[in-house]
C-alpha cells in the first residue's frame, strides 16, 4: 500500500517532478497557442506489457469550445524537453504514439 500512495517517495524528487509537469504544461501552451482557459493534463504511466514502452507521458488539452487532444509520447517525463514536446504535437504522429 505504501507504493501505491508513494510514502516513501523522495520530497526533492517529487518537487522536480512537479516542475517538470508545469514546464511539460507551458510548452503545450507555446505550442498550440492555447489560453488561460484551456486545462493541461501531464501523467506518466508505466507498463509491464510485451511491446509496451516501459514509460510514457500523455498529455490532454481541454479547452473550451474544442474538442479535447491527447499526445502521448514514448519517454519518462524527466526525458523530455521542449523540442521533444513541439516535435510531438507538430508531427502529424508524434513520437511513436497518435494525437486522439
């Protein structure tokens, strides 16, 4: 149980991680040109699947008046940086995933 609420997690270590989403968050912004209104979902997800990737980060915009997109990149989230984010959501399937 203690995995699952991450008790033993590192402080230091979940405020980098909590940096990292909100860098992850205005990169989307920049890059779609979203507003104030528009809600920037980060997660990172872990798989244990044959031809799963072990990590990957989804990323979903809701905005008002739009249809929600999703970007999922094949990658831990300490791994990515702002190139990698744009490259993502500009490339008409990025980084191995698709935009839904």
């Amino acid at each position: 149980m203690a995995d699952l609420l991450r008790l033993d997690r590192d402080p230091a270590a979940a405020l980098r991680e909590t940096a990292q989403r909100a860098a992850v968050r205005d990169w989307t912004c920049a890059t779609l040109g979203l507003g104030e209104s528009a809600t920037v979902l980060v997660t990172e997800l872990s798989c244990a699947e044959p031809g799963c990737p072990p990590r990957e980060v989804v990323i979903a915009v809701f905005a008002p008046h739009a249809p929600r997109r999703q970007c999922r990149i094949h990658c831990a989230l300490a791994e990515l940086d702002e190139s990698r984010v744009r490259a993502a959501w500009l490339a008409p399937t990025p980084c191995g995933g698709s935009h839904d």
